[in-house]
C-alpha cells in the first residue's frame, strides 16, 4: 500500500536559488548552475559541505553534467544522482530529494537544474518503432486542437486564449528571473505571429537556458542551520504518475494532471479551494484553462469567465503563475520544475517582491513532461 509523506518525517524548503532564465547565451552551464546553487545555499545559510546529497536535473546536456559542475563547490565526496524526465526533470529530482529527506537517510540535500538549448534526439525516436506522424504534428498543433476542441465545446473565444498570456506576461514582467519581462494587450498577442489555429508566438512558452536550485532540510537539518523557523516551508504532498487510457476527449494532459493533482492534494488532506498560488505547465496558454479546471479550481468550461474577473490574477482568488509562468518565465527544461518552487517558497515567505499574492499560505506546482508524466508538489508555509 502507498503511504503518502505524512507517514515519514517532515521535509522542508530551507534554500531557494535561480539564474535568471534567458535567450542562448556563450555563458557555460556550468556558470549558470553554480550561481543558482550558491544563491540557495546563501538563503539557507548553509555551506557546501553541509549538503549530504545532490540531485541534478537537466533534459538537455547529455551525460552526466553534474559532476564537472559540482567540482568548483568543493570535492566533498556527496552522493550525486542525474534526473532526466522530459518538461519534468527539476520536478522529479526536487521529489527524489525530498523522499531522501522523509525517509532519514540525510538531513540536508539540494536539487539542481540546469540546461541549455541543445539538438537532442527524443529517446521514442531511437526506440525502433516508426512514428506514422513524425514530423507532421508539431507541439503547437497539439495544443492549437485541443484549443479548438475547447472552443467548440464552451463557446471560447481567442480572447480567451490569448488573456491567458496576457496575465502572465504582466507577471512576468515583475519578475527579475523571468526570460520575458515585457507587457503585452490582448490585442498585440492576437496580432503576433501566428502558430497553429488560435494559438500565436506570445501564447507558447520561449525554450531558453538558466538554472534553479533547492535546499531541502529535516527538522534536524534546519537545526544544524540555526534556521529562521517563520521562513520554513514544508513540503506537505509529492504525487508522480504517467499516462494511462482514458475514455477522455480532452486530451491525456489534463486527464493526467486531474488524476496527479488529486492524488497530491488528497495527501496534503487539503482541497482545490484551500490553494492561494498556484505555478502551472503553461506551454501554451490553452493549458491554463484546461489545466486550473481539471485542478478543481472552478467547473469546466469556467475558466474564461474566472481569468477575465481577474480570479487568477495576483490578488484574486488565486493567483496563478505569479511568475510568469512557462510563458513568461520561460521554459529551459531542466529547471523549470525547480523554478516552480523557488517562486512557490518566495510567495509562501511573503518574499516575492513586486509580485507577491497577499496571505499566500499553501501552494501546488504542476509539471507535465513528454512522455507523459506529470509531478505535482503541494507546499505549505509552516509558521
């Protein structure tokens, strides 16, 4: 029988870290990596030799990165372990890290994700089996049908669609880690490059570089730091599953994130309407909508009227990718999970500046990677 995290000890957030994320840059991972790390490391007030445990996330750098990165902190002899799951890579290495944590085994272990662009061949491409559509169904068609599908069904408009990039670019632009930090109308994100469908450039995530990293902590862990309690973050639920057969037409994402996200907030014992923030996998902004109604946070075929009140603003009932989200923020892959928590645990802390959603107490962030999978993590502020 599964046995949720509540049956082990509690695991905390001590330390969060980011490079900002941004376009293809000469700067090595390396760099990027190890200013996210030691920005966490600071705010944990811990040194690298505190650190019992290394998880590093990367979807993109190929064989073992980690190590030549870690080397400049010091050679510490740490168990370092690689994490390579798509979109959710960052995701799957902060619950791995977490899970060391409940279970006993250290007291203090980091998470780390970094990328940068790279031409990397998809493992189901090398599998030996042919795939009928190849090249012929791009991302943005994908999400551009079930925009449609959407549509079709609730009477969506492309304003509807396009609201949704338009609240998290004006998030994202209040934020200093965020790749996109510019505002853009309804009007200019209807009027810009069109991808498939509804669906413009400004409604798809930019795929960029950056790094983000967490310090996790046991109750003896955050003793030994001489950790300020009120800034503590527990990490109630962690739910990871794959897809399945659904007898669904809304698409395998969001029946997989329904099913994930109420695995996670059943174990958290916490409902939809008790979630004050909320970081989501907005690759394209269709996601938000189908994603926050399958989370629970309103009925399907809501989601339009509830963003155009400014019930997902921050400030509203709940504020949804108050980073910026994938839109914005960006989406470098390895540490986008990451990032969702490092925003997550500021919002939580009352620590994010120029954006920060008012009485923020519990939070979830949702991945969904290629495969697919999905990772949901529910946090809550413990003072």
């Amino acid at each position: 029988m599964a046995r949720t995290l509540s049956a082990f000890r509690p695991v905390f957030v001590a330390g969060v870290g980011l490079h900002a994320y941004q376009k293809y840059s000469m700067t090595p991972y390396v760099a990027l990596g190890l200013a996210a790390i030691r920005e966490a490391l600071a705010d944990a007030g811990a040194h690298w030799g505190d650190v019992e445990s290394a998880y590093v996330a990367s979807a993109l750098l190929g064989m073992a990165p980690g190590r030549p990165m870690l080397r400049h902190l010091g050679a510490s002899g740490l168990s370092i372990t690689h994490v390579e799951n798509a979109s959710a890579s960052g995701s799957s290495a902060f619950r791995l890290a977490a899970l060391e944590v409940a279970a006993g085994h250290s007291d203090l272990v980091i998470a780390v994700g970094v990328d940068k662009p790279a031409m990397v061949e998809l493992g189901a491409r090398q599998a030996g089996l042919d795939m009928l559509e190849r090249e012929r169904v791009a991302a943005f068609t994908h999400f551009a049908l079930l925009a449609q599908r959407y549509a079709d069904a609730y009477g969506a408009t492309p304003e509807d669609f396009a609201r949704v990039a338009a609240k998290n670019l004006a998030n994202g632009a209040r934020n200093p880690y965020a790749q996109r930090r510019e505002v853009k109308s309804v009007a200019e994100i209807l009027a810009a490059t069109a991808l498939a469908g509804f669906l413009t450039s400004p409604q798809s995530c930019p795929i960029g570089e950056g790094a983000a990293a967490i310090v996790l902590a046991s109750e003896d862990g955050l003793k030994r730091l001489r950790f300020e309690r009120k800034r503590a973050v527990r990490l109630l639920a962690s739910s990871s599953r794959s897809e399945r057969l659904y007898d669904d037409d809304g698409g395998f994402d969001a029946a997989l994130t329904e099913e994930t996200v109420r695995d996670a907030l059943r174990d958290a014992a916490i409902a939809p309407s008790a979630l004050d923030v909320v970081e989501l996998h907005d690759a394209f902004s269709v996601e938000e909508l189908l994603y926050v109604e399958r989370m629970g946070l309103c009925d399907p075929g809501d989601a339009p009227r509830r963003l155009k009140a400014g019930h997902f603003d921050i400030g509203g009932e709940v504020a949804v990718s108050a980073s910026g989200g994938l839109i914005a923020m960006g989406h470098p892959l390895g540490p986008t999970g990451l990032g969702q928590i490092a925003e997550i645990t500021r919002q939580l802390r009352g620590e994010a500046e120029g954006r920060q959603h008012p009485g923020a107490k519990t939070g979830l962030a949702h991945m969904v990677g290629l495969g697919a999978v999905c990772v949901t993590h529910v946090l809550q502020r413990d003072a």
